[in-house]
C-alpha cells in the first residue's frame, strides 16, 4: 500500500486578487503610454521602456521592481509584445541589440569581399 500525498491547498481568493493584475483601465492607459513612449524614443529595448514607464508620471502602478519581483517589467513587456504582433507598434521600434545577428555576409561581387 503506497501512502498518496494530499494536493496542495489552493490559496485564498484575497491572495490570489492581491495585485497580480492589471484592471482594464490600467492596461489601456498602459498601452496608451507605451505606445507613445516606443513612438517619441524608437528604437529602444524593452528594459528601456520599462525603466521610461517607472518614472512617468502617468502610470503610478508600475514601480520599479525589487526583491528579484518582476512584476511591473512582466506587464511592460507583456504589453509591449502584444501590441507588436497586434500591428499597433512596429517591430523596429522595439530593439533587442544584445541578440546575434545570424544573417548571411553576401556580396556581389568578388570586390565587395575584399
């Protein structure tokens, strides 16, 4: 006879609603403020966008992360992906220059090589 571990206790309804979301209001006036944020200073990271959505005074619910928290950056880039694949912010305003670049050298002609 195997003894069964019973499951984990699911947490209380007020931990789970303690801030771990955005109302809709939140997320639109996010969006709004991104987006203007990518538009006046392009091209920038995310961490960039995230640090210019700390510091404005429009989005008083982001804050500057501590404790190894991740909160307020996950929904900056979050947001910031959703509104790149939705067509809202062009892929090129938001840059990543610490990736490689794998794209293949070509030339065309043997003097462009030398």
């Amino acid at each position: 006879m195997s003894a069964t571990c019973p499951p984990a206790p699911k947490p209380s309804k007020a931990r789970r609603a303690s801030g771990t979301k955005l109302t809709p209001q939140q997320r639109e006036l996010l969006r709004a403020v991104l987006f203007d944020l990518a538009k006046e200073l392009r091209p920038l990271t995310v961490r960039g966008l995230y640090y210019q959505a700390v510091i404005s005074t429009a989005l008083p619910f982001i804050t500057k992360d501590s404790n190894r928290s991740r909160r307020s950056y996950g929904f900056v880039q979050h947001e910031a992906l959703t509104l790149r694949v939705e067509g809202v912010i062009p892929w090129s305003w938001i840059v990543d220059e610490s990736r490689p670049d794998y794209s293949v050298a070509r030339w065309y002609a043997p003097a462009g090589f030398a």
